[in-house]
C-alpha cells in the first residue's frame, strides 16, 4: 500500500467525520447526539487543521528545495 494513498484517505475521513458532525448541528434531532460527540468532534478538528498545517510545511519546504 502506498504511504500517499493512505494519508490521502485518511484526511478525507476526517474531514468526512467533520462535514457529518456539521450535518448534525443543523437538524434538532442531531443535537442530541452532538452533544455525546462533541469531545471527538473537538479532536477530529484539531488534529484535520494540525495535519493540514503539517502537510502545507512540508510542501513549502519541499519546493523551497528547487531554488537555486
């Protein structure tokens, strides 16, 4: 299994997890069922914006590498 595949996936799960936990803010009978998942609501959101911070460094520094 390539490595590129699998962080791929593994972001759009999160932000799949994210976009589903939005969906259910916005119906009443969602909210009850936020309100158990709110804890890992709050990790999922911290670790997606960690990870995208993570992966933007990378390629920032991955193209400073082609200056000359």
């Amino acid at each position: 299994m390539e490595y590129e595949n699998l962080l791929r996936d593994w972001l759009l799960g999160l932000i799949a997890a994210l976009l589903a936990a939005i969906a259910l803010s916005t119906t009443p009978a969602g909210e009850a069922y936020l309100g158990v998942l709110e804890p890992l609501v709050v990790v999922l959101a911290l670790v997606t914006f960690l990870a995208f911070v993570l992966i933007t460094g990378a390629f920032l520094v991955y193209t400073a590498s082609f200056r000359d």
